[in-house]
C-alpha cells in the first residue's frame, strides 16, 4: 500500500507525530479518483527536522522524503509543525 510506503519513508525524518491519511473516497467523481482508493493523502506529520525551515522548505523536505511515490498519487495535503 501507498501509504505504508509514506509513512516507512517519511519514519527516516524522525516523526514525533505522523498521520498518512487516505482521503481518497470523500474525492469521489472529482479528477484523479481510481477506484479502490490511494489517489489523494493528507500528511500530518511533526518532527525536529523541520526545526527553522520555513513552510516551503518543509514541504520540499517531504516531498523528496517520499520521492518516486509522489508522481504516484494525484494529491497530497501536508500539514507539517515542527516539534
């Protein structure tokens, strides 16, 4: 599953908290959707690694994190803190 893959990637970032969500079914009939799911995620993710990086840096940070998988999937959400 997509979202194992996420949450084993993004565990090298030292999470204190992490939610790999799949909001796939509430974007039913929207673009993107496929049938059985792993289409749109949110991340709620907080870590020392995104000490004094601004907003930007962190979503980049992730994004890289999570690499190939990416292009994967249609959406990510991420609210990321840093803890």
């Amino acid at each position: 599953m997509i979202a194992d893959k996420m949450a084993e990637r993004l565990a090298g970032l030292k999470p204190t908290q992490l939610e790999v969500i799949d909001e796939s079914e509430s974007h039913r009939g929207h673009s993107g959707f496929r049938e059985g799911g792993e289409s749109h995620f949110r991340i709620r993710m907080a870590s020392p690694a995104f000490s004094g990086l601004t907003r930007l840096q962190r979503h980049r940070l992730v994004h890289a994190t999570l690499g190939d998988i990416v292009p994967q999937i249609h959406a990510l959400a991420l609210e990321l803190t840093e803890s």
